[in-house]
C-alpha cells in the first residue's frame, strides 16, 4: 500500500546523492513499515473512516526517518497529504490544497508563539467543510522556522492544543517533555474534530509502533497479546 508520505520518501530517496542509513541499525528494514523485517506490523495496520484530513508538511530528512510518526498517521487517515518543505520553494499543491473549498484548513501549532487573533481552540468549520490539519513534521528547531518562513501559511488560523498529557514518545529525545510527537498531535486533532474512533486507533497504532521498533532495536520477540496489541485490535 503506498500513501503520500510513502512517495513523499520515494521521491525523498531518488534525490539523495548517497544511501540514507538510520542511526544506530543498519538492519534491512521493512519498505512498508519502517521496522526490521523480523518485527513487520504491515499486517497491523488500521485505517479507519474519519471526516477530518492531515496535510503534512515534512522538513527535508523527515521522511527518511524510521522513527518518524507523520507514517503512522498516513497507514490511519485516508486522506493525508505530504509536502516536503523548502524555504524558496513550495509545491504548488500545496497551496492549491489550502485553497480547496472543500476543506477548512488549520495550522497546529502552539499560541504563545503566535498573533493572538489569529489563536483558535476549538474546531468550528463551516457548512460543506471539512476540517484539514496542517503539522510541521520537523524537530523544534526546525518547525519554529518553517512556521517563520513559510508565507503561504500566514493566513491560516492556528488551533493551539492545550493537551493534558505528557508525550509518550520514546524513540526520540526532547528537551520538553511536553513536547509532542506528530502523530499524538494528530490524534488530539482528531478528537477535537469529533473523529474519536480514528483519534484512539491513530493512539493505539502509536503504542504498537513503538512498541515493535523498541523491541527489533534490542533483538527482543513480540508478544501479540500485550495490552497495546490487544487496545489495537479491539478498535480495529
């Protein structure tokens, strides 16, 4: 099955002038899933019916990254967009995609970094409308800068999540633990949508993830009846 972020990759890959290898493994790793082959979850992979889309906005490597989320979100929601992000160059379906009267667009992104009037916190869209999500796929660092240097994006509003929560990520270290993966920024966006069956998979998909890459990293087996496999099944 290929999604957008899955081309997005492809194309990612054809112009790199050397071979991408992820630090730490240079293990084969399954094209489909981004784990090694000993621990695929292919067959795991849960899409679910949801109103709201995703369009992702991936900073240059962020594709090639196992570990990246912005995957997971593209195996659960139907219609998930991908554009990689340049600072002098913008595809142009991207703004198209902004434009399209089918869709109420929404920059995540946090408030206090933002012009309050353009701060939303609550998903309203209009009649007709679907609600589409635009994340910065990219570290810290990286989406403060997109989010500078990305004109396009200057009239959209910016729905700031207030998330309970700390992240549960753990195949990347933050600074902040309350610092969010762009897949848990996802699932919130979804509940505020009302599309709280994908919002839980979209949850559970992100335990499974984790939990299969952190075990094919440390050569241990897989238990398919742990509480994360059985929350994910029980939605699928």
């Amino acid at each position: 099955m290929s999604h957008a972020v899955a081309r997005l990759r492809a194309e990612r890959l054809a112009r790199s002038l050397k071979p991408f290898t992820a630090r730490g493994s240079r293990e084969p790793r399954c094209p489909g899933c981004r784990v090694a082959f000993s621990h695929c979850l292919c067959d795991l992979r849960p899409p679910v019916p949801s109103n709201a889309g995703m369009c992702l906005i991936m900073h240059d490597v962020e594709p090639l990254k196992p570990s990246n989320t912005g995957w997971l979100i593209a195996d659960v929601v139907a219609d998930t967009s991908a554009f990689g992000w340049a600072r002098t160059e913008v595809d142009p379906a991207l703004p198209a995609l902004l434009a399209d009267p089918q869709w109420q667009p929404y920059l995540v992104f946090p408030g206090e970094f933002v012009a309050p009037e353009r701060v939303v916190s609550q998903v309203q869209t209009e009649p007709g409308k679907r609600p589409l999500f635009v994340l910065l796929d990219a570290t810290w660092p990286e989406a403060r800068k997109m989010f500078r240097k990305s004109p396009y994006l200057d009239q959209l509003p910016v729905l700031s999540l207030q998330p309970e929560q700390l992240s549960r990520y753990r195949l990347r270290r933050s600074k902040r633990d309350d610092h969010l993966c762009t897949s848990e920024v996802a699932s919130l966006c979804l509940e505020l949508a009302g599309d709280q069956r994908a919002a839980q998979t979209l949850d559970a998909y992100l335990d499974v993830f984790t939990n299969h890459y952190l075990n094919a990293k440390h050569q241990r087996p897989i238990d398919l009846d742990d509480a994360a496999h059985q929350r994910l099944r029980a939605l699928r």
